[in-house]
C-alpha cells in the first residue's frame, strides 16, 4: 500500500511518531536506496515512549503490506489492471504487471481522498509533529547512516505536500511516470500518456464499487495480529 493507506488505519491516533511510523519504511526507500532497516528485529533497543511509538508505526506497516500483498483483492485487482492498461504499455519498456502494482496501490490512496475517507493535511501535520530528536535516534539506533539524506528527503516531502494532488488521476498518471523513468528512459511516450489516464480513470469506476473490502479486512487482520495494548 501507499503512504496515505497505510495511515488510514491509523488515522485515528493523534500520536505523530506512530503515524511516522506508519510510513517510515517506505520513506527510507525513496530518501536513500541504501536503506535496510530491520528495528522490528531489536524492538529492546526502543523503550522511550517516542520510539516505542515509531516501532508501533513499523511493525503495523509490515504487517499491512504482508496481509495486503497475499491478498486475494490484490492478486485479483492487479490481474484486472494489468490487462487494463496493456495497451499503454505497448511496444514500451515498461512491465504491466509492474505497472498494475503501483497502479493499484496510487489508485487506493486517490480513492481514499475523493471519497472523504482520509485527511490529507492530517497526515502531513502528524508527520511534521514526529521530525524531530526521537525520529533520529530511531534511525541512527536501527543502523542508518544518512540523516541529513533523510532530512533533505523529508523538508522536500512535507513543504511540497504532493498527495494532495492525488484527487486528480491525470496527477496518478504523472506519478507511475515519474516512477517508471527511475527504471527506463522513456518509460512511455505522450500518446501513450494520453491512453494511460484514460485508462486508469476508467478502472477507478470499477474499483470504487469495492475498495472498501480489503480496508475492511486489512483493518481486522491488523486487530488479530497486532491488537492494541489496553
């Protein structure tokens, strides 16, 4: 999932560090390629409330992506989309069935927004609170070697507030572009652009009719496995 479904489950907590936590992994991935963080595997090493917080963020975002990744809505969705947007993919360089994952996840978050599930500015507020000492110490304690990386990535990430745009699904389709070209060069040409908003905003009406489902499920699963501590 994306940053604003992973919040959503956890929408409900006014605990900045959570939240973080929530969407730190995939922060890290897209601050630094070199990023490896594994604290779920020395949660002795986070017992000030802070970072206890941010491994409660992590472990709930593994443990969403895990149940998410294996689920039949994702195998099914992802099938779906992959035939959906061939025809932009055409003669291209870029791999449908890469193209659906992503596509699929992005089209969760723009859903999320239009239908009033999620609020934007919360997200980011609730990250802004959680950039400070206790995140570092976090980070320096679980092995990262790039702060100041990681600071530059997240000034960038919260002054230009991009998830807003996601309402859109021309701003989807620019975002699986701009994914694509860390991969290929030109990942798809402008008439290929043209027939890959098209497409995306045709299978929104169809996802719209049931994304609520793997919310739903994932919400549940995540009470089993990692329920809340009273």
């Amino acid at each position: 999932m994306n940053f604003l479904s992973h919040f959503f489950f956890d929408r409900t907590f006014d605990e900045p560090y959570r939240a973080m936590g929530t969407v730190l992994p995939d922060l890290l991935k897209n601050a630094s390629k070199s990023a490896n963080l594994h604290p779920e595997k020395i949660p002795e090493f986070f017992v000030a409330n802070e970072e206890a917080a941010l491994l409660t963020g992590w472990l709930r975002h593994l443990a969403v992506d895990r149940y998410f990744h294996a689920s039949s809505f994702f195998v099914q969705k992802t099938a779906e989309l992959k035939l959906v947007l061939m025809p932009a993919t055409e003669d291209g360089p870029v791999r449908p069935s890469f193209l659906a994952h992503i596509a699929l996840e992005l089209l969760l978050d723009h859903l999320l927004i239009t239908e009033g599930m999620i609020n934007v500015q919360q997200f980011y507020t609730q990250l802004e609170r959680s950039v400070a000492d206790p995140l570092y110490v976090f980070l320096e304690k679980s092995g990262f070697k790039e702060p100041e990386v990681f600071s530059s990535f997240m000034r960038n990430f919260l002054s230009s507030r991009y998830l807003l745009s996601y309402q859109k699904i021309e701003n989807i389709t620019y975002a699986l572009n701009r994914i694509c070209m860390r991969l290929w060069i030109q990942p798809f040409t402008d008439a290929r652009l043209a027939l890959l908003d098209e497409q995306l905003d045709r299978y929104a009406a169809v996802l719209k009719t049931d994304f609520r489902d793997i919310f739903e499920q994932t919400a549940a699963h995540l009470a089993l496995v990692l329920p809340e501590k009273s």
